[in-house]
C-alpha cells in the first residue's frame, strides 16, 4: 500500500529508541523528511544519520526543557509540517499511598503531560494554516485499563487523551486530525523496567517475569515496535482523513472492556 508520504514532513519525538525509533524509520521508509528529537543525540545520529542524511534533522534536547520546545517549534514552522509524533518514556512504576509523593507527582506531570500540551499548543496552528496536518500521541493502554503499579502514568496519560480529544474536535474542520495510540506491552527497551519488577517483587528470574507477563496477552507474546509502527504510519498518512479523536488499542487483545 503507497501511503502517499513521499516528500511528507514529521517531527518525531523520543526517537532514539522504542516505539519512537521504529516510527522514524517507518516514515523514512516512506521517503517522508523527519525531525528528530531525543536526549541522546549521538544515537539518532549513529541510528539516522549517515543512512538519511539528506532527510533528517536530529535536535537533541530533553522535551521537558522549554527552550528545546521552542527550538523544535521554530525548525517545525521553516516548511510545511505535516505531523507529529508526541512520544517519550514514562515516569517510575509506583501505587498511590506506597510508593509515590508530591515530587514524583510534578515530576511525572512534567515528563508525560506539560511539555505534550506545550508543543502541540505551538505546532497546531501551523497545520490548521495549511488545512492539513496529523497529531498523534503515544501513550499507554493504562488510558483505558488502569495498570495497578502505573499510578503516575495513569493519571498524565489519561490527562493527555482528554487534552487530544479536545483539541480534535476543536480543529476537525481543518483537515487536522489528533489521535493516540494506547500500546500495551511491546518488545522494546522500556519494557526492561517491568520486567525488572516484577522479577524484585515476586523473586523470579528475568525470563521467568518475560513469561508470565506474555501469559497475560491473549496473542501469546509482546508486540514488536514494528507493528506499532506501521499503524503510526497510516494515522500520520493522507489516507487517514476521516479518523479523529480516537484513542486506538495496540495490545495483542489485553484490555478486557467491550470497547478496547
């Protein structure tokens, strides 16, 4: 399928690594253009340089970090934008009265939600002026199953799916369209902390904690970023026109509800 992303501009945040990784080199299989932004400029680099180097530019920087929001919204205006990927790692594992105070509370606050509503605030206008463009955040199936010892990421993720459904309906006449991915357990690095985990708490191996978390997926395994991305890909496509405001489960079948 040609999803019509030649020449197409992206910016793509977190995309050194995991699920931000795998959506860059999709739209650049595409032969889409990519913004690149990430904490660790030198792995964009070793990962998108020398293989892209005519069609990416890699901003490092730490998202919750004003001025990069900034510098992100200026190369953005200097040619049309045509999407952008709201992505990054989430805050520690934690439960509401145990293991969580105030400070890790604003923390997560500025690491999954501030900074999200910050750039989209800056990058939306650009779009609705040319009448195109997509929005779309990843996020966590927690938006819609709460995970137990995701307390942070539960509150800001869901905070953001309520800020994406808004801003949807907003600019829905503008050929703008805002979406988010709810992805449930994947085979990427962030997985790594899980499983961690769950081995401390219940005394298992690593494997052992690999097992018994891919037990609960009814497809029998981890998804690959791959898959997520290819999706990613058809949101952020021209083809995907008549789909806003919608959060879209990527979780091997996990969430139990009748609208998961």
């Amino acid at each position: 399928m040609d999803l019509q992303l030649n020449s197409s501009r992206f910016l793509v945040c977190g995309a050194s690594s995991g699920f931000g990784k795998a959506i860059a080199e999709m739209l650049l299989s595409e032969n889409a253009e990519c913004i690149l932004t990430a904490r660790r400029g030198d792995l964009l680099d070793k990962e998108f340089g020398s293989r892209y180097s005519n069609r990416v530019k890699i901003i490092e920087g730490d998202l919750t970090d004003p001025l990069l929001i900034d510098k992100l919204a200026e190369t953005a205006a200097e040619k049309t934008l045509h999407g952008v990927v709201f992505n990054a790692g989430g805050p520690p594992m934690g439960t509401p009265l145990e293991t969580t105070n105030m400070e890790l509370w604003d923390d997560a606050y500025q690491l999954v939600m501030r900074w999200k509503i910050s750039l989209a605030l800056r990058l939306a206008p650009l779009m609705t002026d040319k009448n195109y463009g997509r929005m779309l955040f990843i996020e966590s199936k927690s938006v819609k199953e709460p995970i137990p010892t995701l307390v942070l990421s539960n509150a800001f993720r869901a905070g953001v799916v309520g800020f994406a459904k808004s801003l949807a309906r907003e600019i829905a006449d503008t050929g703008v369209t805002v979406n988010v991915l709810a992805p449930g357990s994947h085979d990427t690095p962030a997985i790594g902390r899980v499983l961690k985990k769950i081995s401390e708490t219940e005394g298992i191996s690593l494997e052992q904690a690999r097992k018994k978390s891919e037990s609960t997926v009814p497809v029998g395994r981890m998804g690959t970023g791959e898959e997520i991305a290819g999706l990613a890909a058809w949101l952020l496509s021209p083809l995907s026109g008549f789909v806003t405001g919608q959060t879209i489960s990527h979780d091997g079948g996990s969430i139990s509800g009748i609208f998961g």
